[in-house]
C-alpha cells in the first residue's frame, strides 16, 4: 500500500456520478458476471473478478480512520460486485466502517439481482441496519428478449424480485436503465417493458443512460446481429414512449449522465408532463433545445 493512501485501488475504477465525494472502498475486484456485451467496465484483464481479502480491507479502514475520520461521510462498496459476499463479511465490514469511520452517513454498492437470490429479506434489513442504505441496479430494460440478445444473465422477474427485496428491507434503490439497448428493432417493447418494471417496483430513484460502445460494437454484435443504433430523434421517441407509460408515485428520475443528449431532471409523478414536454420540444426543435454536443457526450 501507498504511505500516502491506506487503500490499494486497481485502475480502472468505476462509481456512480451521485457518489463523488465518497470514499470509494473496494471489497471485490471486478464483477462476477462480467458477460453483459454492452459492458466494458470490467473487461480489462487486472479487473479479473476476486473477492478482496477480509484482513486487507479491514486495515484500509483502520488507516483511513487515522487520516481521514472527521472528512467521510459517505463510502460506496466497490467493485462492480460488493453485495456477492455473504452476509457476514458484509455484516463485519459495516461494522468496522461504523467504527472506523463514525461520521458516515451513507454507505452504499453496485447490486447485481443474482446476487440477491440467497439472502433473505430479513439479512437485507439486518445489512440496512448496520448502514448499507442505497443499493444501484443496473436493470437496463424490463424486456426479456432484449436482456437475453446482450447476456444479462437476468430476466424480468428476476430484476423484480430484487428491487422488490430490497424495497421490502427499506434499502434505497436506484435503478438504472439503458436508452436505445434494444436498438431499432426491440425499442417499443424495451421501453414498454421497462416502463411496467419500473411501475411495479416503484424504486426511489431512476436514471437513463444512453447505450454506448468506445470499444466498438463487435463484441455487442455477436449475440444481437441484428441490431441497429437509434439515431437521435429516435432515441427521443423512445423516452416518451418510456414516460407516457410510467405511473409513479414519488421517484427521482435523471437522464443527465454524459451519454445523453438531453439533460432531463424531475420527479415522477409530478413532472411527468413537463419531462414529456421537455422531450417533445426537443423533437420538434432541437435547434432550441440545449442539446449536449457531440464532443461532450461520452463514458
């Protein structure tokens, strides 16, 4: 380790936009799927997955505690991939976080839905209550179809029954969905399925990206050969497909990560219309819309 820093870090590293000012804590290296074709976070071969050593992370927390105790008040659980660990190494790394770290308001992670298959909705409020609060899921759609052509290794159900369990044990749940993932073949039902995911699940928060390859489309094209991309008024039509369809009550909804054209923000319900109008407005008369550039859109 670093003299200057307690924690040993294996670049690229990788954390949602909302937590940049927390302390990024690695307990797994990697992601242990790692099969989703639209994916290219982990695909470098240091990022291989492994599941940090227990004593390791421990003494990180020790020597941030010694440098950094009074600053924290946040910590997300890296890599990809934390909630794969059992419950107990969860419990005992919370624990030591609370010790360690006592200002720490919020601690979240990345949460794969397989990896919520065996814990129970019990040891999910057991990990609430000794600090985990805000759990993100990449759902990407609520279609089946499309989440088989891109290797998800989930389903519809199997998404739902993750937020679903994670709702019931009072995590925070911040679902994260991808414009434009079923191309132009699979768009209406990507957006209608993805639409009745999110109505039934009701998460706290929502965010759309807009699917992107900087490595190219090769590797996405050998399990979706038929998919094309969906130019920029497409990709608008799509998102009022997808709002028209939402019936929320009380959800933070963004769509302002660096892939969009457009930046939307609001809550849904309450400002559907206006996100509805916002969308249109930019459909009819990009000229006047505020439109990212080109050059600025990115990962």
């Amino acid at each position: 380790m670093s003299p200057s820093f307690p924690i040993r870090y294996i670049n690229p590293v990788f954390r949602p936009p909302s937590e940049a000012e927390s302390l990024i804590l690695p307990v797994t290296n990697g992601c242990s799927w790692n099969k989703c074709t639209y994916c290219e976070m982990y695909t470098a071969p240091q990022k291989k997955f492994a599941v940090r050593d227990e004593d390791e992370t421990l003494a990180a927390l020790r020597g941030c505690s010694e440098y950094f105790a009074d600053q924290i008040q946040r910590v997300f659980l890296g890599d990809g991939d934390a909630l794969a660990l059992s419950t107990r190494r969860l419990m005992t790394l919370l624990a030591a976080i609370q010790t360690h770290l006592p200002r720490v308001r919020r601690i979240s992670s990345y949460c794969l839905p397989r990896n919520l298959r065996n814990k129970t909705v019990p040891e999910l409020q057991e990990l609430r209550e000794a600090g985990l609060s805000l759990a993100y899921v990449g759902a990407e759609s609520g279609d089946d179809t499309v989440l088989q052509r891109v290797n998800k290794g989930e389903s519809f159900d199997s998404t739902r029954e993750a937020l679903d369990k994670l709702g019931a044990a009072g995590i925070t749940r911040s679902v994260m969905l991808l414009n434009g993932l079923g191309g132009t073949v699979l768009s209406q039902q990507h957006a209608a399925n993805s639409a009745r995911l999110v109505n039934l699940t009701q998460p706290e928060f929502l965010a759309t990206l807009v699917v992107s390859f900087p490595q190219g489309e090769a590797r996405f094209r050998q399990g979706f050969p038929e998919w094309e991309p969906l130019d920029q008024p497409a990709l608008f039509a799509e998102m009022v497909q997808f709002l028209q369809a939402l019936e929320l009550k009380r959800t933070v909804f963004r769509s302002d990560h660096a892939s969009n054209w457009l930046v939307l923000k609001g809550v849904l319900g309450a400002e559907k219309e206006r996100l509805l109008a916002q969308v249109t407005q930019a459909m009819q008369h990009p000229e006047s819309a505020r439109l990212r550039p080109s050059w600025q859109r990115g990962l």
